[in-house]
C-alpha cells in the first residue's frame, strides 16, 4: 500500500470543494469518517489536527475580509483607550520600542478596533489595539482602525479576547483586569472576557485583591512571574497589608532610584527575596530592624545594576558574579553580534594579559 498516495488522495478529498467560499463553508460542516482501512490512525490525527488548524484560520481569514472595507485611517488623537485598563504602563518597554521600530519600518499591518465613544462625537474608544495606537501617536502617524457599534459589554469581550489570544497580558496583569472588571461586571462577562472557567476567575480575582494595586504598579507587569511566585509574594499580605516591619522595608526598597531602574521581573525578585529575608516583627535588642539590615543589603545589590548603550546591556554586579544580560528579542542583531565578537574580546583580553604578566 503507497501511504504517501493513500495521504495526498485523502487530503485532496478532504479540502476540495470550490475556492475559499466553499472551504469556509465546509470548515463548519461535519465530515464523513475516513476509512481506517485507507491509511492509519497516526495519518488521521494527522489530518484531522491539520483539519481543525485550517478550520480556524479560514475563520480568521472570514472576519478579516469582512471587516477590511471599513479599515480606515485615524487620527490617534482622537482615539481614547477602553474605560477598563488591562495593561500596566512601565518606563521602558522593550517589547513596545519593537513595535514602534516595526511600524516605523514597515508600517502598521494589523488594525486596531475601536468604537464610537458615547459621549463625545468624533471620538472613538479602543477596544483593542492600544499599543499599536500608542505607537502610531508616538511617531505621528494615523492608525489604522476598524470602527464597529459596541456595547460595553461587547468591547469588554472583545478587548479580554484579543489579549487572552494573543497572550499579550502577564499574568498580575490578568488578574488586575479581572479585578477591575468584577466591580462592575458579573462573573459570566469575565469568564467569555479571557476565557476561563470560573473557578479560576474567581482565583484570579481574589489574588489580585489580595496585595494593594499601587504596590503592584511599582512591582510591574513582570511577565515571566508566574501563578505560584505571585501566590507566594501575596502570602505576605494576611488582611490584604504587609506587616508593619515589612512594609517600612519595602518602602525603603522602592525609595531607591536604582531599584526602579530594574526590569519588573526583577524587581519582583527583589521585592520576594526582601519580604523572605526581613522578620515580620523587629528583633528584640538590636539598635537596628532587621528589615533596615535587609533593605541595606538590597541597597548594595540594587545600586550595582546599570544599563550599558541605548538599554542594550544590563550588568548586575552580585558578591559572586557579574551578570551582562541582553534581551534577545528586541536586541537580537547586538545579542549575535556580541556573540560573533566574544572570542576576539577573550583572546585579546588574554594577549594583554600576557603581555602585564
């Protein structure tokens, strides 16, 4: 038996059908069992695998072409975020800095999709898009948008759908716009908004009660902080506050210059390591608290990270190391051209070294 004919036969059968009409119709219509005596259940998992793929692309591919004749240009000053923030705004954002880079270099390919706002006329309100808006105002340049009469409801769903797709949203900051949607939403809203059952919403939201938002904003979106290392940093806050020992050190830790310079992620570990470190009552006969000693040791830690070049390098000096780290998504020319570099750097660095001894 040729599998391989057996494959392609069955494939042919099974996306013929007339063009893109007929394949976007077929895509929601049940199809007959293929014979297992054809080919074998490896190749039709195969195929059914490839089958569902091509079902929700030609979805994808529908919206978009029924939606690309209202694609129009806007001016971003006129276009306003949703009345429900899901992101967290940070100083840098080298995930951003791309985007606009790209933009910038090739325009903006995806639209963003907005709605009349209520109450001001030529006005329109994102329901998803915002950071391709941020960038096109940045630069100067109109967005591109598709404008469709919303509810609140149906550009919260929407708004919560993109980004749970897209995985745009850190964790923290999915619980935030969960937060912030229970307190005037039900629960059945946010469950469609990011696609979870509710039990985990309701997780989500607790856990983001739990800690003060502010403190949240200092920490920042953190977007390799998962589930459990978010539990565990809210554990330090019973009846939703730190203790007081622990809260006079974290103020003393986010008093610090050098500390925001960190990326959030770090900023986390740092924040975490304190509040594990520092007792959450003062030690009895010491002239100092034990969380004063703590943040005076995070001090020295924090103070010894800078940023080399245009954001292209973070050193962190530590008592044992000393740490370069290049992020390799938005530097990733400078990461391979450092690498590319490196054993010259080394030999050099050993020839003077020969040369002193």
């Amino acid at each position: 038996m040729n599998k391989a004919k057996d494959r392609k036969n069955a494939l042919d059968t099974l996306f013929s059908g007339g063009g893109m009409a007929g394949m976007v119709a077929d895509a929601t219509s049940p199809r007959a069992r293929l014979s297992s005596g054809a080919i074998g259940a490896a190749e039709i998992n195969l195929i059914k695998d490839e089958r569902d793929k091509l079902r929700e692309e030609l979805k994808t591919l529908n919206m978009q072409i029924t939606s690309s004749c209202n694609v129009v240009d806007l001016n971003p000053e006129q276009v306003q975020p949703s009345f429900v923030a899901d992101r967290m705004e940070v100083a840098f954002d080298p995930a951003f800095e791309a985007l606009k880079e790209s933009i910038a270099e090739t325009g903006q390919q995806v639209p963003i999709l907005v709605r009349p706002a209520p109450d001001e006329d030529g006005v329109y309100q994102i329901a998803y898009g915002h950071r391709r808006w941020k960038a096109c105002r940045a630069l100067g340049k109109p967005v591109r948008g598709v404008i469709k009469a919303l509810s609140d409801e149906e550009l919260l769903v929407a708004q919560g759908q993109e980004n749970h797709e897209r995985k745009d949203l850190s964790f923290i900051e999915t619980c935030l716009f969960v937060f912030r949607l229970s307190q005037d939403y039900p629960q059945t809203l946010i469950v469609k908004a990011i696609g979870k059952d509710k039990s985990l919403v309701s997780k989500l939201r607790k856990l983001a009660a739990t800690m003060p938002e502010e403190f949240l904003r200092v920490v920042g979106p953190a977007p390799k902080i998962g589930r459990p290392r978010w539990e565990e940093m809210a554990s330090f806050f019973p009846g939703g506050q730190l203790a007081p020992n622990h809260e006079k050190a974290i103020n003393s830790l986010f008093a610090l210059d050098s500390f925001t310079e960190l990326h959030s992620d770090e900023r986390f570990s740092e924040v975490l390591q304190l509040l594990q470190e520092t007792p959450s009552k003062p030690e009895r006969n010491s002239t100092a608290s034990s969380g004063e000693i703590s943040v005076s040791a995070h001090t020295r830690k924090a103070k010894s990270s800078e940023w080399l070049g245009n954001k292209h390098v973070l050193v962190k000096h530590t008592g044992k190391a000393t740490v370069f780290t290049v992020d390799s998504k938005t530097q990733s020319d400078f990461s391979s051209f450092l690498l590319k570099e490196l054993p010259g750097l080394i030999a050099k660095f050993e020839e003077m070294k020969g040369e002193d001894d």
